[in-house]
C-alpha cells in the first residue's frame, strides 16, 4: 500500500492536537465555550477511528512510506483499541 492513507488517522489527530493546543490558552475555564473544545477531542477520535476502519485494515502485511512505518494487523488493532480508549477518557 502507497501513499499517506495508512497514517491518514494519526495525521488527523495531529492536526486536531494542535488545533487543540493553539486555542485552549484562549478559552478561560469558567466560559463554556471551553467544553467545545473537549467535544473537538471526542468528535477528532471518532473520526481518526472511521478513517481506520474504512482505509486503514491492511490486505496484507507491509511497509509505508518507504519501510519507516510497517503496516500490518497488530497495529491496527493497537490503534483502534487506544482511540476507544481516548474516547472514553475525552
């Protein structure tokens, strides 16, 4: 598999995790504005855990981005078990 669809979920949530970063010192904790934020969390893990499951179950075991990432079951399930986790602690 080529291309940037096998990392596609953590390239989500690192742009969500800086979005998240660049705008909570805006926020100031009595607001409620602030709880968006925390819903901006859940909503980028849920997201990061559909683009797994449509795009990122392997056919086969295998190498992305020329052999730095390796592509196979076991991460996927790690992956998809961690962003649950995230969800549930967001």
């Amino acid at each position: 598999m080529t291309g940037i669809l096998p990392i596609l979920p953590e390239l989500i949530l690192l742009v969500a995790g800086l979005l998240i970063l660049c705008l909570a010192p805006f926020f100031k904790k009595e607001t409620a504005l602030r709880s968006y934020l925390g819903w901006f969390t859940v909503f980028s893990l849920l997201a990061a855990f559909g683009i797994t499951l449509i795009f990122g179950t392997p056919t086969e075991p295998g190498t992305v981005l020329g052999g730095m990432v390796r592509f196979d079951w076991l991460g996927t399930l790690l992956k998809l078990f961690f962003l649950v986790a995230g969800v549930v602690t967001a």
